[in-house]
C-alpha cells in the first residue's frame, strides 16, 4: 500500500505563516500506528502542547490556512472527531465498519476525554489523495451517515480544511484511561468514497462546492462609531447607523451599528491569533476555533460556526447542512446579552424601544 503522509506539528501555537522558507514536518501513517504500538504516543501533556495533523500532505508555511488547503491539499484521510454522547468504542467501531467496510482505521480517546464523558477521533486512511474540494465532499457525507444513520454526533469543525487534530495526547495522570483500536485492512478507496458522496447527494444533502468567497481581512473591518460598552452591556445609537444605510429595518441598522468583530469579543468569543477570521465560542469544549467570519454577498460580515455545542445553545440558525449554525451581530447579541434571553423577537423589542417605534 502506499505511503500516508500528514502535515504535523508540536503544540496549538506552533505556526510557520511568517516563515515562506519553511515547511511543517510530515509524519507517515506508519510512524503514527509504530509510535502507538512503542508507547511514544500518548504524549503526556496539557491538551494544546501536543502533536498535531492535518490529514493532507501539503506542508508549505501556509498549510494552516483554510483557505490554501482548501486550493492545494492533498488529504490522504478522513477524520472524525465525536465530542459528546460518551459513546463507547465497540459503538463508534461499528458504526464505522458499516459504512467503510473492513478498511484500516485508528480510533482513540482525545485529551478531553474521562470514564464518564468519553470522547473519540479516528482516521481512515484513503487509498488515493483527494483535493481539497474532493476530501470536504467525503467529510459531508460520512458525517451525515453516521449521524443520521446511527445517531453519532459529529463535530462539524474537523470538515474544516486547515482544522489540525491532536494525536494520543492525555494528562500523565489520566494516562491509563487512555483507550484506542486499530483496524488493519485495505485503505479506503475512491470507489467507495465516490458512490458514499452519491448517496447524500440523492437525500438533498448539500455539498461543498468550490469557495470563491473572498474571507474577510482585518482591514475590511468597519469602526462602527455609535457602539459603546457600559457595564458590560453593548450600548448602540441606531440613528447614527440609519443615516449611513438605506436599509430600514432594525436588525440591519443594528448590524452596521455594532461592527461583528467587536459584538464577538464582548459576547468572550477568543479570536486565534493565527488567522482573525476564525474564533472560538464560549460554548466549546474543543480547543479549535470553530467560528469563522466572512463577507457575505451583501457586504455586510457573518459568521459560520462548526461547533454543535453553538447549535445546542441556540446561538443564531440551524437550519444549514454545512455548519452547525450560522448568522450575524444581532444574532450574537441576542444569544448572549442575558436581557434577551435567547429569543430573538425580545430582542427585536428592545431595539424597537430604543428605537422609539412600533413598526
């Protein structure tokens, strides 16, 4: 069979995006299953200092860019993260066997994992490479047949194209709650992948198509002048943003008024330093930033989160196949001023008080 490779480094923070002479370290699917077998792997050590993946071989200084991998990868695996529903290992195994068949895979326990909240990532090797657009595709598809098929929930954020995935990582006094299976077998074949990709496709599923989208850059960002934070509390002057729009409505005049940006950092969203379009929300459990923020075709800037912890907080809408929930600044302000309580024709009443309207 051929040989496996992965883009990889050592700790959350490790980051080559300033060094273009640079490329990050490869590791075979090889030394992975022997590092396993040795006991080099798990590493003992807090969760964000150890080694990491991204299943494609493309290693240039860029290869934590979503967006470059999404261009230029080449994945040689699938991965999967389950997060939550402590699901035991024969469950989760068989889940898998039922829709790649006997083909190799890794299954193991992440640091976050304990006895009463398991949690699980595995990899399946694939016997050819997928670009980035090919390997988005079979993310989709296998997530929602283990979803809908045999009720797993899946981490929407490991679809993503640059998301590293630590490797057997645990705290030295947890070592020995560390659990795994390895499957020997034929690598996953395209074939397969191909016709799993198919079979979403005839339920509606929608699937990945090529991003021309340009990703929002920090000197895009709007000053928002009327926004103000007094005790904690987003204060807002909806004329000063009615008088710059032509939009009526109080939502978009409460959008412009209050740049996303600055609604995600009040709402305790951390924005990774590596990449400003990218954040994590205070609901996660994972340590990946999970939120992304983009120009929408309107110019106007939302967010896409990947995160089911969002969704199951109720943080803006649901109803999308390619992110666990998505929206914008009102959306955000509703989900975390607490005046609001989750509802958003509250928070539509308060804005109308403000506003000093009945419309």
């Amino acid at each position: 069979m051929r040989e496996i490779k992965f883009t990889a480094g050592l700790g959350f923070g490790y980051s080559l995006k300033n060094q273009p002479a640079k490329t990050y370290p490869l590791i075979t699917w090889d030394d992975l299953i022997e590092a396993l077998s040795d006991g080099t792997l798990p590493t003992a050590s807090e969760k964000s200092a150890g080694w990491w993946i991204i299943p494609s071989e493309y290693n240039s200084h860029q290869a934590r860019s979503h967006a470059v991998q999404e261009e230029s990868g080449q994945y040689n695996a699938l991965v999967g993260d389950i997060d939550s529903g402590s699901i035991e290992r024969h469950a989760l195994d068989e889940a898998l066997a039922a829709v790649v068949g006997n083909c190799e895979r890794l299954i193991f326990t992440t640091a976050s994992s304990t006895k009463d909240a398991l949690r699980w990532r595995f990899l399946i090797p694939t016997a050819e490479s997928l670009t980035g657009l090919e390997w988005a595709r079979a993310q989709t598809a296998l997530f929602e047949i283990l979803a809908q098929e045999h009720g797993l929930p899946m981490d929407l954020s490991a679809r993503r194209a640059g998301q590293v995935s630590f490797l057997p990582n645990v705290l030295e006094a947890a070592k020995a709650d560390f659990d795994h299976l390895h499957t020997e077998g034929d690598f996953f074949d395209l074939s397969t992948i191909k016709q799993m990709i198919a079979t979403v496709a005839a339920r509606g599923t929608v699937l990945p198509k090529r991003n021309l989208e340009p990703a929002f850059k920090e000197t895009d960002r709007r000053p928002g002048p009327s926004l103000q934070v007094i005790d904690g509390k987003l204060s807002f002057d909806l004329a000063a943003a009615k008088a710059e729009q032509s939009q009526s409505t109080l939502i978009a005049e409460f959008n412009l008024a209050t740049p996303l940006i600055d609604v995600l950092a009040w709402a305790g969203y951390e924005q990774n330093p590596d990449n400003p379009n990218e954040w994590r929300s205070p609901h996660q459990t994972s340590g990946s930033f999970a939120t992304l923020v983009r120009q929408k075709a309107d110019g106007t800037l939302g967010w896409s989160s990947m995160s089911e912890s969002d969704a199951a907080a109720g943080v803006g809408n649901t109803l999308s196949t390619n992110c666990a929930a998505y929206g914008d600044a009102f959306d955000i302000w509703v989900a975390f001023d607490p005046l609001n309580n989750g509802d958003s024709d509250r928070g539509l009443s308060r804005l109308k008080r403000i506003r000093g309207t009945n419309k």
